[in-house]
C-alpha cells in the first residue's frame, strides 16, 4: 500500500511539471531554442534520417560477413532423378542413389566473401561519409533554427519598444491638442492648428497600429518555429547580455572551416564521391569467395535422407562487361571533380557569410554610439520646441518637426541594437559555432 501511494504522488507531481510545461507563456531566448529544438518537426525528421545513416553503414559492414543460410524444398519431377548427384564407378545398379520423383530437401548454404577488388570496404567508406554528411546537415539545421529564432526573438524586442515610442507619441499629439485648443478658446491659435493636430494624432495612430500588427504576426512566426502547437499566446522575456567580444575577421574564417557544418558536408561529399569511385573500379576485379552447402534429401517413397554437401572457393575475373566498368568510372570521376567545385564554392560564399556580418556588426556599433548621444539632443529641441509654442513664439509644425526628429531618433537607435545583435547571430551562424 505504501509503494503504491508512493507512485500516485510521484504520478500526480509528474502530470503538474508536464502541465506546467504546457501552460508556461514567457520564455528566454535559451528556453525559446530549448523548446524549439525538442518540438520542431522539420528537427526531427532530419534526426530520423541520421538514425537511419547509421544502419545503412551497419549493412554495407555485412557485406563482409560469413553467412548462412537454412533452405528447405518439395518439388515434383515428371520423371524420377536421383536424390543426390550420381558419382563414382557403377559396378551395379545397387551402386546408384536412390531415385524418385518427389523429392524433399533440408539443408544449408553458406558463403564467406575473400576479395572484391575494395568494392565492400569501398561502399562501408560510402556509407560512413554518407552519415557524416546527414550529420552536418542535422547540426547547420539545427544552427539555422537557432538564427531564425534568435533574429524573430530580437526583433519582437525591437518592435516592443517601437510600440511604446508610438504610444508616447501619441501622448504627446493629445496633450498638444490640449494645448491647441486651450489656445483656440483663449484666442492665441487659429483652427488650421487644431486640424493640423488632429491629422497628426490620427496618422500616429495608424502607424501603431502596423507596428502592433507586425508584432502581433512576428509571435506567430516564433510559434510556428518553435512547433508551439498551443493556442494560447506566448511572450518573451529579455535578458541583458555582456557585449560579445568578436574574434579578428582572419581568426574568424580561420575558426569557421574548421567548424562550419555545410563545409564539412561539402569535404565528406568530396571523399564519398571517391570510396564511390573506387567501388566502380572494383568492377573490373576479380572476386573471390569461399562457400558451400549442405543437403539431405528424401524421396517420397525412402524412408531416410540422403546427405550431399559442397564447399570450395570460386573466382570470377570479369573479362568483358560491355563498358560497364569504364562507364562507371568516369562517371563517379565527374561526381568528385563535381563535389570538389561545390567545397570551393560553399567555401567562397561561408567567407562572404563572415565578411558581411563581421561588417554588418561594425556598422551598428558605429550607429549605436552616435545615436546614443542624439537622443538627448533630441528630446531637449522638442522641449524647448513646446515651450516656444506654448510662449506663442512658434507654430505646431515647428513643434512636429521636433517631435518627428524625437521619434526617429529612438526608433534608429533601437534599430541600430537589433541590427547588432541579429548581425552577431549571423556571424556565431557564419562560424557555425554550437
């Protein structure tokens, strides 16, 4: 009873992580690709492939394996045959095998492959550099994931803060149409200045409306690459990191062929086009086996078995296979010269992957700095932009200039941030980093 009781509770505390699990709505950005990389399907999938690449090495290993096999047989002959081979001299007719025209038959085969020509170990290295390639595949996805995930988890916080320069913007149109229409009754401002207002208040309304719009369809997104299947909306929550010190722009490239997953899976296609191409050449080899069998075989009208077996070696030296060999040769010849432009190829376009966002991160640090300081030149005009009007010694037009200038200036500034965090995933992407 006490074991029993033991297992409901641990039962019931189970069910609540799980469910906690289910209902959690904020996330970080680690536990975004934590949950990502456990539920993505496309993630999965691709698992499964790599799963698979391994028992495809298993079989090509079997090749070189002694096998055996259980046979069994019931034929019926129009005439009667002897039982096993005849052999021997015949002195008399008691000499011979029994004959019959129903015959059954028990027994084994076996074999044992000797030498191929490298065509067995030639498909294992196949085989082996086949995984690797599903292997890198599955890693430079999973890191494509990660940067998706990253570049959508940055921008939401880019928009999220957009949001709340609109909505103070918008608070700054009302109390400026306070202003506008106090002026109005006290005489000091003409009705064009209230119009002015209102279609400025009206348009950035408007305006927060995309951006909540777009922030709205950018958590969708998220969902949909974490595999979040809930309903139920979800939230991010913002974690302050050390500013990341990079590496010099040679180390980088240095770092990223050493690591970079579609590099290796373009040098493993390289070394898998050419274990193929020595299995073509294996074609025209000679093959050595050594194998045999064992039978007992009874007749319909016997009353025992009759045993017969064999076991040797057997060669077999191709001598004309009608091109076959030549063929296959030069075919699998222009898969590596094929896969040997394709490295160079992915190795050009990972360097101008590193290029760009090794710039792209010098960029926005660049404006960072420079609008870092332009905000607070920028909110003291549209202060002082208030009060000249308030004074009566300036129209709204001058005070939306400010406003605008205000504005942009945040918005830049936060623009500026997202670009530099969204350019140092693309360059630890570039460098295929964990």
């Amino acid at each position: 009873m006490k074991k029993f009781l033991i297992f409901i509770m641990i039962l019931l505390l189970s069910s609540a992580v799980f469910a906690g699990e289910e209902t959690k709505s904020a996330y970080t950005l680690s536990e975004l690709i934590n949950f990502a990389l456990l539920n993505s399907p496309a993630i999965a999938a691709t698992e499964k492939s790599v799963e698979a690449g391994k028992y495809s090495v298993d079989s090509a290993k079997s090749e070189k394996n002694f096998k055996l096999n259980f046979n069994a047989s019931a034929m019926k002959y129009e005439y009667a045959i002897p039982l096993v081979p005849i052999s021997g001299p015949i002195y008399s007719l008691a000499n011979l095998p029994p004959f019959d025209n129903s015959i059954g038959a028990l027994g084994t085969t076996f074999s044992l492959p000797l030498y191929t020509g490298g065509r067995i170990e030639g498909n294992i290295s196949a085989k082996e550099y086949e995984k690797l390639i599903s292997e890198n595949n599955l890693k430079l996805q999973k890191q494509e994931l990660i940067y998706n995930l990253s570049g959508i988890y940055y921008k939401i916080m880019q928009l999220e803060k957009d949001i709340l320069f609109f909505r103070e913007n918008i608070k700054q149109f009302e109390d400026h149409k306070k202003d506008v229409e106090f002026a109005l009754k006290a005489g000091t401002a003409a009705k064009v200045e209230l119009i002015k207002t209102e279609t400025k208040l009206a348009q950035a309304r408007y305006s927060l409306l995309l951006v909540e719009n777009g922030l709205q369809s950018s958590y969708e997104l998220l969902k949909t690459l974490m595999g979040y299947e809930n309903k139920n909306g979800i939230a991010v929550v913002y974690e302050d990191a050390a500013p990341r010190e990079i590496l010099t722009f040679d180390d980088c490239v240095k770092k990223t062929l050493l690591q970079r997953p579609d590099y290796k899976a373009a040098l493993n296609k390289v070394k898998m086009n050419e274990a193929r191409k020595k299995v073509a050449q294996s074609l025209g080899k000679p093959n050595i086996n050594f194998n045999g069998f064992y039978y007992d075989n009874i007749g319909n009208n016997q009353m025992r078995f009759v045993d017969n077996w064999q076991a040797g070696f057997s060669l077999a030296i191709p001598i004309l296979d009608g091109g076959l060999t030549k063929a296959e040769v030069e075919k699998n010849k222009k898969n590596v010269e094929e896969a040997v432009k394709q490295e160079e190829a992915v190795r050009q376009n990972i360097i101008k992957e590193v290029k760009d966002a090794y710039l792209n991160i010098e960029n926005a640090r660049g404006r960072i700095a420079v609008l870092k300081d332009s905000i607070a030149l920028a909110e003291e005009n549209y202060r002082i932009e208030k009060l000249k009007f308030k004074a009566g010694s300036s129209t709204s037009t001058d005070l939306f200039d400010a406003q605008a200038d205000l504005l942009r200036t945040k918005t830049d500034y936060w623009q500026a941030v997202y670009d530099e965090k969204i350019a140092l995933a693309a360059l630890k992407k570039a460098m295929g980093d964990e």
